[in-house]
C-alpha cells in the first residue's frame, strides 16, 4: 500500500473513533440526569429513615421519660403496686436512665412485697395456706423473693401435712381434697416433687383399690371365691378402704361356708341314697376350684352308685330264674315217677 492509501485509510479509522466517542458523550450526557436523581431518591428515602429512626427514639425517649415521672408520682401516693408494676416493664438505652429506673423500682417494689407479705401472712393466720402461698407467689424480684420462698416453703409443708390427714379420712372425696391441697404447692417450693409424688401414689392406690374391688365382686358372681379372696386381699390398709375390704373377706367367707355345707349335704344324700338329690346338689355347685374338684368327685360316686342296683337287680333274677328251673325239673321228674 502507498503512502496517500495509508493517509486515506488512517483519516477513516480516526473519523470512527471520533463518531464513537461523540455517541458515548451524547449516551452519557442523557444518562446523567437519570442516575442523579435516582441518586437523590435514595439519598432522600436514606435520610427519611435517619430521621424516622430518631423521631422514633426520641418518642420512646419522652415516653420512658413520662413513664417515670409518672411512677414517681405513684411512689409519692404510696401507691407502690402500681408503681412496681409500670417500672417492671420499662427499660432505656440510657445507662442514666436505666439505673434511675432500677432505683426507683426498688423504692416501690419493696413496700409493695412487704404488703403481699402481710396479705399473705393473714390468709396463713386464717388457714387459707393456698390463697397465701398466691399471694406470696407474685414476689419475685430481689431479697423480697427470698423472704417470700421462706414463707411459701413454710405453708407447703402445713398443707403437706393437712393433705396426709386429709387422704387418711374415711370421708367420701377424700382423695379428691386431698389432692387439690396439694395442687396449691408451686412449683417454686422445695416440697414441689414430694406433694406431686404423694399425689401420684394416692391416685394410683385409689386406681389399684378400685379394681381390686370390681375383681372381687366380678368373681363372687361366679362363686370364684379363691379369685375373690386374693382380689380382696389386694386392697391396701387405707382408712377408707378397710372397711370396704373387710365387709369383701366377710362376704366371701359366707359363700365358702355355703358352698362346704352343699358340698356336706351332697355327700350325706349320696351315703343315705338319696341319689337324685345328691346329683342336684352337686350339680348347683361352680365349676371354679376348688369346688369344680368336689363335684366331679361326688359327679363320679353317684354315677357309680347309679349302676349297682342294676347289677344286683339282674343276679337277682339270675337266681331266680334257676331256682325256678330247678323246682320245674324236680316236679316233671316226680309226675313221670308216679
């Protein structure tokens, strides 16, 4: 290529150059307006939300502040339980603030759980262990607390011990009471596991007596005696239940001793021979043991018994027959003498 084709030829490339940056600087100067102002959109929504996000902490600010003063007003009043009560729930970022409302907290706190206290203490005096035990439950903050376990450990071991009584009684619901006394444990009171096994237990002995009973009574209906008395016995020494267990075991030992006196009278009518009565008496006894044992065996002896007057019946007339034989013979032989 000669020199003016190369002059041609770089004039033409530099020309494109020229046509490309020009549309890169049209591009960008359309395109600047639009990224400024969606620059300023986010600057502006960004700002907005500094500026929300102050409003917002200043509000909580005058309210934590408004709240304050307003407990302060109820703490000047005396009235510490709702002064207690609005502070439990404040907090503030302020370390200032935080410690004034701890302060004044206490301040309330302490005359309002000294009032429980002696509400509670009063139910006590009254006999009311479970409404004071509530009452004393409500504390739950600081040396307050403490007291307030003292007590309700305190009253959990009286209604232990009126429970026991309670559930040693031969009322009727016995169980029920005694179980709701136990239920005014809490949970927070040393004697929390003992009242809630103790409960358990004398639910589960109440479960135990009952079935017990319902086994008895089911086999006595049968005359299962042996079935019944073992049930019976089952049932434990419980104040409510002895008696119960008692008037079983008596009732039982009647049947036994009916049944013994069918078993005698069947065997008596069997000796004299009394054979059909014998059989219907045998017969009415169960077929449990060990009365089922003594009726196969009188079942059996009057089934032999039945069969040897048969036998006897039939020798009988054996010899009868011969005898009458013989004397025919004796007599044809003295008419063919004469």
């Amino acid at each position: 290529m000669d020199k003016p084709e190369r002059t041609r030829a770089h004039k033409r490339t530099s020309y494109r150059g020229e046509v490309w940056l020009v549309a890169l600087l049209m591009l960008l100067l359309l395109t600047i307006p639009s990224l400024a102002n969606a620059y300023g959109i986010y600057e502006n929504k960004q700002r907005a939300a500094v500026l929300e996000a102050r409003s917002h902490q200043l509000n909580e600010q005058t309210t934590v502040w408004n709240r304050l003063d307003r407990a302060q007003s109820l703490f000047k009043e005396g009235n510490y339980p709702e002064c207690a009560h609005m502070l439990s729930n404040m907090s503030a970022d302020s370390a200032l603030v935080e410690q004034r409302i701890q302060q004044l907290f206490e301040q309330c706190y302490g005359p309002w759980a000294s009032g429980i206290l002696d509400q509670a203490k009063a139910k006590a005096i009254a006999g009311e262990f479970g409404n004071a035990i509530a009452l004393a439950a409500e504390i739950e903050k600081g040396v307050w607390q403490q007291e307030a376990d003292r007590w309700i450990n305190k009253w959990s071991k009286r209604i232990l011990e009126l429970a026991i009584k309670e559930y040693r009684t031969l009322e009727e619901g016995a169980l029920d009471k005694a179980t709701d006394m136990l239920a005014a444990i809490p949970s927070r009171s040393r004697l929390s596991n003992t009242a809630q096994s103790k409960a358990e237990d004398w639910n589960q002995e109440w479960i135990s007596n009952i079935s017990s009973q319902r086994t008895a009574l089911s086999a006595l209906t049968y005359n299962d005696t042996r079935r019944a008395k073992i049930a019976a016995l089952d049932i434990t020494e419980h104040v409510f239940w002895v008696p119960r267990k008692e008037h079983l075991l008596t009732e039982i030992k009647q049947r036994e001793q009916a049944l013994i006196q069918r078993v005698e009278n069947a065997k008596r009518m069997l000796a004299s021979g009394s054979l059909q009565s014998a059989y219907q008496e045998a017969k009415a006894l169960p077929d449990t043991e060990p009365w089922r044992q003594s009726k196969l065996e009188i079942l059996e002896r009057i089934s032999i018994s039945d069969s040897q007057p048969a036998q006897r019946d039939w020798n009988t007339n054996i010899v009868f027959l011969g005898s009458a034989a013989f004397l025919l013979v004796c007599c044809s032989i003295r008419l063919l003498g004469g």
